[in-house]
C-alpha cells in the first residue's frame, strides 16, 4: 500500500520559515514527481511547487522566491522550505506523489499557520 505521510506544519509569526516534509512509500521513488498543494476551505486544491523526476522544479506566482522544494531520494522524501511566510499562507499543504505510470497519491495533509 502507497502511503505519503506530511509532516512540519505548525504555528509560525508572519515572516517566519517552516519546513514541510514528506515520505512516500514505494519502489522508485526517484522517478517519481513530487509536489506541495495547498487547499482553503471552500477553494479548489492548487498546486504549490512540483519537482520532476529530473529535478526540474517550477512554483505558483504566490510564492516565488519564498518556497524552495527539494528532494532527497535517498530517503524517498521531498521538502518544501517556507520563508516569509505571510498570514495569507495559512491553508492545509498536501504533498502528491505521481508515478511514471500515471498513478496519483495523496498525504493526508499537514496544517500551516501563520499568525503573530
């Protein structure tokens, strides 16, 4: 069974960092893609950062220059750096695993506050 498990969200002052964590289970982990969303109540889910496969990375506008996604597939683990976090950046951050062969799985969410 395919398990992605977050981890890292809490209560931060605004301008404040946070590192956002999360293990995938399952074989060939390198080849998978990895992304950060992150979903308001009421709103649709929206893709936060993605990293490739091939360690190409791209983010939304909302946090350019301030989110850093990484991975280490030693540890079949990927990370989402959060600097300058601002009120606005208080949602729940799922992380999504897409395999090669087009399957898709979800974490079960990780709360992010931001809040002095």
């Amino acid at each position: 069974q395919v398990q992605v498990v977050e981890s890292g969200g809490g209560l931060v002052q605004p301008g404040g960092s946070l590192r956002l964590s999360c293990v995938a289970s399952g074989l060939f982990f390198s080849r998978n893609d990895m992304a950060w969303y992150r979903q308001t109540p009421g709103k649709e889910r929206e893709l936060v950062a993605r990293v490739t496969s091939g360690a190409i990375t791209n983010y939304a506008e909302f946090v350019e220059g301030r989110f850093t996604i990484s991975r280490d597939n030693a540890k079949n683990t990927v990370y989402l750096q959060m600097n300058s976090l601002k009120p606005e950046d208080t949602v729940v951050y799922y992380c999504q695993k897409t395999t090669p062969w087009g399957g898709t799985y979800w974490g079960q969410g990780t709360q992010v506050t931001v809040s002095s």
